[in-house]
C-alpha cells in the first residue's frame, strides 16, 4: 500500500469510519483511530452548531447532530477555514426534511447572516457623485454580501421567535409570493421580507439593468401610473438608507 493510498484512508476513516485503516498502522496506534475520529466529527458538529443556531435549536439537539454526521461524511472540509464549512448544509436537510421545507428556509436564514457577517466591507457612495448620473442609464450598484430567494414557509416568524426566546408559531405554508433578503447594512447582518414587485426589481439590478428599465417595469406594475414616481423614488430612498443599494454607475 503507498503512502497516498494511507493518507486517502486515513481521511475517509476520521471522516466516516471507513475504509478499515487498522492493517496500515501500528498496533500500538490503532487506540488514537478512534479519538481521531471522534474529534474530527465533533470539531465540525460545533462548528455547525455555532453557524446554524436557530436550525439547531428548531431540530433539537438529537436531529441536529445525526443530521450534521450526515453532512459531515458526504461533505468534508475542503477550506483552509472553518468559517467556510457548512456551505450546503442547508441541502442537506432539504434531502432529509423533504415534507418540511422550514427546516431548510431556517438553514439558509442561518448560513446567509452568516456569510453577510463575514462578508467584504462596502463603502456607500459619495452623495454629490450620485446627484450627478444620469439615472435614466445608471446602473444600481448592490450590497456585496446581497443574496435574495423566495420562500415558502412562515420561516421569519420562525427564526424570530427563536431569536426572541419566544415559543414559535404553527409552521405554515405562504398563501402569497414572499423572498427574503439577507445582506450587511454597516457592519450589522440584516434580513427583511421582500414582495414580488421589490424582488423583481432588485433581481433585475443585479443583473444589471439600467434605472430607467427598472423605473418603467415598475411603473408598470402599479394600478396608477401617475403614482410611479413617488412609489419608485420612496423604495430608491430605501434601498439607500439601507444600505441595501450602496451606490450607482455610469450605464
């Protein structure tokens, strides 16, 4: 057997407990197999406990950690970080929870504040730089750490009342089109609801439509054209006091 051949199973035992590495090592080291193994999983079980908290605290402590061993052995660190891993462990429990899309909404609430937490710091963009684009072809320029997806659940309310310490409310399923948006305002994570019209616009922004289209689809969705202007200008001043749009380029 080759020293790589060991290596790649010495890796898959700490990691799942197989193949049988035991013939490769020294009788007087096969003790430290175990604790080998047990560290390794239970390293990356904490770290998962930390990053998904509220997933944690909704699964109990049980599912939890027989779901985390699940994604441990399909998924082993590959980042020279740990604040990487669990990248996808809300897939995970979308395959294990597939009558409970919650599970998996709360997950990826957890791994997008995260992720905003850690994410690149943005500098808003000068006022009288802005005053001078010409909106009709300007291009929005959105938070770095952005990331925007429907939902299906009531996963807010959840998510919430655990943030709270507050018993959470029946899970149940949105009669109505509903995403959510996670993102970094400053140097806090922050996350809010988004209806269709909002997260069309701001999906079309980030792929880099002008102001203009933006202003005439959404000018388009409302009853009374006549309102387009205060109703664009107020979720434009918005999107800025957020700090969800930091600022805007030349089209």
């Amino acid at each position: 057997m080759t020293l790589a051949q060991i290596q790649r199973d010495f890796c898959a035992f700490i990691v799942a407990a197989k193949p049988d590495i035991e013939p490769a090592i020294a009788v007087d080291a096969h003790r430290g197999l175990a604790v080998y193994h047990h560290a390794f999983r239970a390293t990356l079980i904490a770290c998962l406990r930390d990053t998904y908290e509220k997933t944690a605290a909704w699964l109990g402590e049980d599912a939890f950690e027989t779901a985390a061993l699940e994604h441990i052995a399909e998924h082993p660190p590959h980042s020279w970080t740990l604040n990487d891993y669990g990248d996808g462990f809300e897939t995970t429990l979308a395959s294990l929870y597939r009558a409970d899309p919650e599970v998996e909404e709360v997950a990826w609430l957890d791994w997008s504040l995260r992720r905003a937490f850690d994410g690149i710091d943005s500098k808003v963009q000068d006022p009288i730089v802005i005053a001078g684009i010409d909106w009709e072809t300007a291009v929005l320029r959105l938070a770095p750490t952005l990331v925007m997806r429907p939902m299906v659940t009531n996963c807010v309310a959840l998510w919430n009342a655990m943030a709270e310490e507050t018993t959470p409310p029946a899970v149940a399923r949105l009669g109505t089109f509903h995403a959510l948006a996670v993102w970094r305002g400053d140097l806090s994570p922050r996350f809010r609801s988004l209806d269709a019209v909002e997260y069309r616009a701001l999906r079309r922004a980030a792929d880099g439509a002008p102001f203009g289209v933006l202003y005439a689809e959404l000018a388009a969705d409302l009853p009374n054209p006549d309102d387009a202007a205060a109703f664009v200008g107020g979720l434009l001043g918005q999107w800025f006091s957020e700090k969800l749009v930091i600022g805007a380029d030349p089209g």
